[in-house]
C-alpha cells in the first residue's frame, strides 16, 4: 500500500526537524573550537607578515602561540586620533564585528577602497626585535578584489614608518592562478623594502601592471599579478587607502613623532 500524502510530509518533516537539530547542535558545540582555529590563524598570519614564521611553515598550536605571545604586542588604538585606547580588550577585540556596529564605528565618505565604516578603535600589533624593542608595527587592511574582499596585514618597519617589511592576505575569495597568486610566498617576497610614502608625503607605493623592478630601481612599485588586474587594483587601493589620512596616517604620525 502506498503510504498516504500526509505520511509522507509528515516524515519528511520529522527528518528535517531531526537534521536541523542536529546541525544546530553540532554548530554550538564547534564554536569554541571554530573560535581557537581562527584566533590561532590570525597569530600565525601575523607571525608570517613579521617574518617570525615561514610560508608552510609547521608549527604546533602550542608552538604558535608562545612565539606569538613572546614577540607580538597587540595595541588598541583610536581610529581618528591614532592614540592608545585603553578601554578596549585586545584578548577578544574583533575588527569586522565592530566596524558594522553603529554604535561601535562611525561612516566615512565614499572612497577607492569601498570602505564603508571604520571601527572606533582599531588593534595595531607590534614586534620585539631580538634585543628586545620593537621593529615592526602590523596593520591590517582590507580592500576590493575581483569577487571578494581582501583581509591583510602590512608590516611597517618603525625605524621610519615608512619601509614595508612585509604583506599578506589572510581571507578572500579571489581566482586560484590569476588574483589568487596574492598568496603566491614569490610575489610576497617582491614587498619587503618598498616605500609607502612620496617626497611629498602622500602614499605613493601601488601595484603596477608588469614588472616593476627591483626596490632601488622601483621604490614605490610592485609587480601587477598576471591576468588578475582587479585585484592588483584592489591590492594598491587597499594599501592607499589604509595608509593615508582615513586609515592609519594619524597613527603613523604620532608614533613617528614620538
């Protein structure tokens, strides 16, 4: 006997009512665990943009996190003045969840990068050098690609501010082989030495299409990712945007002055 329409609903509803329960209850009970995983990625990222921990690199978690804790300095500070924020828990402090909030971030106007709002306060991680001070502050950027945002850091040395040490992209969605090769370890290693701002003072380092030489030869310039011209774009107006007078500028210039 064939079962009636009733039945048949009526099971398919119970299976799905089962599944959802279950799918549910798996996404609670992984969320620490999710929580760890991405804390534990974003000191590895860091770690790499510091050059503390090589591309492909295995650590253990344990190990991860000990060179993170005993080398970087994670610091809030203020958005639009560039001073240290106090108030702000650095252990758990989330950029992109902030920067949504209305009541945590403030809107800007209509720039290259597609920025929308900024965060009140923003965390900036610096490095212990090997004798102890510091070397190197890292920022994180984000900006336009091809299909999807860009999240990254820069490592600036603080000897002036102004000497790229290093970059990389922790999330996006770009095409393997074309803008994807932003993780490419070869065409990251084309950044360390390149200058960000001009004679004039304004950001002047950009992503050109071809080669742009080396870092005596093209100071201000980096080699353009074949076939992926958006997101080169999208990587030069990242950088423009979050080193200039909107992103870190203030930053920058209080600790130079300092």
């Amino acid at each position: 006997m064939q079962p009636s329409n009733a039945y048949t609903v009526g099971f398919a509803a119970a299976v799905c009512l089962v599944c959802s329960v279950f799918v549910s209850g798996s996404a609670v009970s992984l969320k620490e665990r999710q929580d760890i995983n991405r804390t534990l990625d974003r000191q590895k990222k860091v770690l790499q943009v510091a050059g503390l921990m090589q591309e492909g690199e295995k650590l253990s978690p344990e190990a991860i996190q000990s060179a993170y804790e005993t080398r970087i300095i994670p610091k809030a500070i203020d958005m639009k003045t560039g001073a240290p924020a106090d108030n702000v828990d650095v252990t758990t402090y989330d950029m992109e969840k902030y920067s949504k909030d209305p009541a945590t971030s403030y809107a800007i106007a209509d720039n290259d990068a597609k920025i929308k709002r900024l965060p009140n306060e923003v965390l900036v991680y610096e490095v212990k050098s090997d004798a102890g001070g510091v070397d190197q502050v890292i920022i994180p950027i984000e900006g336009p690609g091809l299909w999807s945002t860009l999240y990254g850091y820069v490592a600036l040395s603080t000897s002036d501010y102004n000497t790229v040490k290093g970059l990389t992209f922790y999330r996006h969605a770009e095409t393997p082989g074309l803008g994807g090769e932003v993780d490419n370890p070869g065409w990251k290693a084309k950044w360390p030495g390149r200058k960000v701002y001009g004679a004039d003072g304004d950001v002047a380092i950009r992503v050109v299409k071809g080669a742009a030489g080396t870092t005596s030869e093209a100071p201000y310039a980096v080699d353009g990712l074949s076939g992926a011209t958006l997101t080169s774009n999208g990587v030069t107006k990242s950088m423009q945007f979050w080193l200039g007078d909107e992103g870190f500028r203030p930053y920058i210039d209080r600790a130079r002055g300092q």
